[in-house]
C-alpha cells in the first residue's frame, strides 16, 4: 500500500489533491472557514471514493496551520468510510452500519485498522465503537476535530464520529500510543464533586481541586491553563495511565478536556524527556516493521503547543519522516482502541 499527503497552506483543494491517482481512501482536514466547500468539492472530484473529514491541522514534514491537507492510501488498500450520528444522545443506535462495513471488509484483525474523526462525546463513542471493533480484533486510531463537525462521503455531519476500516491488502497494522510524561511525587487522589456533562473536577480528597493543584505546584490561578503542558492528571486505567488535560478554572473547580467521574482516582505527571521518548518510540516501531508502507498518526494540539514553544516541532516532523511516508491530524483529544486521552500521540504503523 502507499499512503499519498498533499497540502496547500491557502486552501485550495486543486493544490492538496494534485498527483492522487486512484485513491481508495480520502482523509480530508481542512480549516473552519472552508470546511464544508472542501467537502463538497472533494466529493466532486472524487465521487464515490470513500472519505471522512474533521477541522483540523495536518502534516508530513510540515505543518499546515489554516490551509487544507489531503492524507490518501492507494495500490493495495481496501476501505470503506461510514458514520455514526446522535453520538450526544445514542450512538449505539447506529452500531449496525459499523458491523455492516467489519463483515463486509472481510478483516484479519491484524491486517485493518479503524481511524475515526469525531465531534464530541469521545469517551462513549469510543465505548460503543470498540464493542464492535473488539470482536473482531481491530484496533482504532483517531481524534476530535474542531467545530462540532465531521464529514463521510461527501456529507457534513454535526454531533456525530465518521469512521473508516482501512485494510492493508500486503501487511500487517499495528497501534502505538506515545506518552511524554510520568507521575509526579507519589500523590493520589479520589475525584468527586464531578461534574460529567461539562467535565469538570470539583475536589480532590475533598478539598478545592483548584487549590489542591496550586499548592502542589506553586503556581497562580492564571498559570494553570498552561501548567498543564508540563503537569496534567492522569487516571490509572490498568498497567496504562490516561493524561487528563486542564482546561480552565471554574470557580475553585477546574474544568478538563476529558470526563472525569466521582470515585475516580487520579495522579499528577510532570513532563519528562519528550525528545528521548521520540527517539525510544522511533525505536520500537523500526524493530517491530523491518517495512514501512506509511504511519498515520494524531498528536494533541497541546503537543503541538509545547513543542513549538520548545523550537521542536520541526525537528520532530522530521524524525518521524525516518520511518517512511508519515502524515497525520492535530487533534483536540487522541483515541486509542477504547481510550479517549490528552496530550498523547496516537498512531498506526502499516506495513
């Protein structure tokens, strides 16, 4: 398989698409402005191609901040792209449509890969995709985009995930998700006075979590919302830890990007060597694919923050471009199988 990136940091659709030659899947990421044009006019020049679409900015070696970027697969790819709408209210009310498109791709489990887009609500769609997704061994890789809105074949959807099975008709597919940061002291903390619908974190063992948080920390209530680059919570969910960025204060509360619920227990993480986890990550997959056909991957917005304030980003882009054709989405939120994390890198390696 081969996975095509074209890009035009003005938006014009023409210019990101030019040289695809027949795609079997389209991955369109565009700008608030000129989403749904793009969307419809890529429909025009691809009809029938399956795609899915989302707000957002793209890469390869270079970012595209405001323009549009094109992620295709093509000579070996066998894909289908569908939605799931109501994700707010009742997702699992359009589960048939994704095991409709499992049966009929005909997957392995190790040779496809679902990659999402969704426009809110991540943990139960996460929930309800993955029942469907589990039973045939395929893992998930995906992301939030901005603005409330998705797109599946040509259409603009709002309140609902677009979703495409990509199968690797020449090689395998494997997940990685990259984590930069590590626990912090040994504190511990039980969550409550949640509230779920606005994702906000009450207290922490009963005191203020604002206060809990500048404490620990020494920083003003003004700082938080950028401390978190360096200290996010995190919730132990198994072997593995789930980062839980900070969004705002509210009142003594502090309001998150990811739900937190009563009884939750929670830890604080510091940033660690963000470089030298790059590198064990680059590592890892080079040793687990002797061939790379294309990496796509999601990084949060956060990251993409904290590395542009580090002069890293273009480094990064970079080192990941040692692992063959890499392209990707900045996300507002990561998926990983039935995970929904901040301040992560998601991705798939295929092979």
């Amino acid at each position: 398989m081969k996975q095509f990136f074209g890009m035009s940091q003005n938006g014009n659709l023409k210019e990101a698409v030019q040289g695809l030659r027949n795609p079997q899947l389209i991955m369109l990421l565009s700008n608030t402005n000129q989403f749904e044009a793009h969307v419809k006019e890529l429909e025009s020049l691809f009809p029938n191609i399956p795609s899915i679409g989302c707000i957002g900015m793209s890469y390869d070696t270079r970012i595209v901040e405001k323009g549009v970027g094109i992620i295709a697969y093509y000579d070996g790819v066998n894909a289908v792209a569908n939605v799931l709408e109501e994700v707010s209210v009742m997702p699992v009310k359009y589960i048939g449509r994704l095991q409709h498109d499992i049966h009929t791709i005909k997957s392995s489990g190790s040779n496809t890969v679902c990659i999402d887009f969704c426009s809110g609500n991540d943990a139960c769609v996460l929930t309800t995709i993955y029942s469907a997704l589990n039973k045939n061994h395929i893992s998930l890789v995906g992301g939030t985009g901005d603005g409330g809105k998705v797109s599946a074949n040509g259409r603009v959807y709002q309140d609902a995930v677009a979703y495409a099975l990509v199968k690797n008709l020449n090689g395998k597919v494997k997940t990685y998700k990259e984590n930069i940061y590590h626990q912090l002291g040994n504190y511990r903390f039980v969550a409550s006075g949640t509230d779920k619908a606005n994702y906000r974190l009450g207290q922490l063992n009963g005191r203020s979590a604002k206060q809990v948080y500048q404490e620990i920390l020494h920083v003003t209530e003004e700082q938080i919302s950028t401390q978190t680059f360096k200290n996010p919570f995190g919730k132990i969910n198994g072997n593995d830890t789930c980062i839980i960025s900070i969004k705002e204060v509210s009142g003594n509360a502090l309001t998150c990007f990811r739900q937190v619920n009563d009884s939750d227990v929670l830890i604080l993480l510091e940033l660690g060597d963000f470089r030298q986890t790059v590198r064990d990550t680059i590592r890892t997959i080079k040793s687990e694919f002797p061939r790379i056909s294309a990496v796509f991957s999601v990084n949060c917005l956060f990251r993409y923050l904290l590395f542009t304030d580090n002069n890293y980003m273009k480094e990064y882009l970079m080192e990941m471009s040692a692992l063959g054709s890499h392209a990707g989405l900045v996300g507002y939120g990561e998926h990983y199988n039935n995970r929904f994390v901040n301040q992560s890198m998601t991705c798939v390696v295929f092979e």
